[in-house]
C-alpha cells in the first residue's frame, strides 16, 4: 500500500478542516464520493485530536483507498492510502476560531 499526500497547509490557519472528495479508479468503474474532517489543539504538536469520514455507497470497489490526517512539524497534511492507481478530487475548507 502506498501514501500520498493529497493536500497540505499550515496549522496556524486554521482549527480544523474539512474535505469534500471524488474517489475513482483510473477506469471509472470503482468510485465515491463523500467528506472527510479533522480538528486537533493548535497548542499540541501532536497528531490530529479527530478524524472522521461520511461517503456515498461505493460504486464498484474503492476499499483500496482510504484517508487519514497527520501533522509533520507545522504543516497539516491530508493522506491517502491506496492500491492500485486512482483519481482523487478534492475541496479544502478551513475552519478557523
């Protein structure tokens, strides 16, 4: 399984984000749609305080993609894990105090 980074920025803009995704594998026979979101302490160096993701019903198969949020020094980094080749479309929002 391979990480990719989809999307990074710096932790002093915001509190938390949120991500509106397209998943598709390079066919377009496997895809989904769905939101992905974390928030953590702007004080804490630490990894994300919670993540959570809501999607469509897969069409096809897209249990080879997943996401997960990290910190690498300042910078907040949305990942993906997959198998395989993929298309991966994103919108950010940032949520600020």
């Amino acid at each position: 399984m391979a990480t990719t980074i989809a999307d990074s920025f710096q932790q002093s803009l915001a509190h938390g984000a949120t991500w509106d995704f397209v998943v598709a594998d390079t066919a377009r026979s496997n895809c989904r749609i769905g939101w992905f979101g974390a928030i953590w302490d702007a004080v804490d160096d630490s990894a994300p305080e919670a993540m959570t993701e809501a999607s469509s019903m897969d069409v096809g198969n897209t249990s080879d993609v997943s996401f997960s949020v990290d910190k690498s020094g300042s910078t907040v980094r949305l990942n993906y894990d997959h198998t395989g080749s993929w298309d991966i479309k994103i919108i950010r929002r940032l949520l600020c105090q």
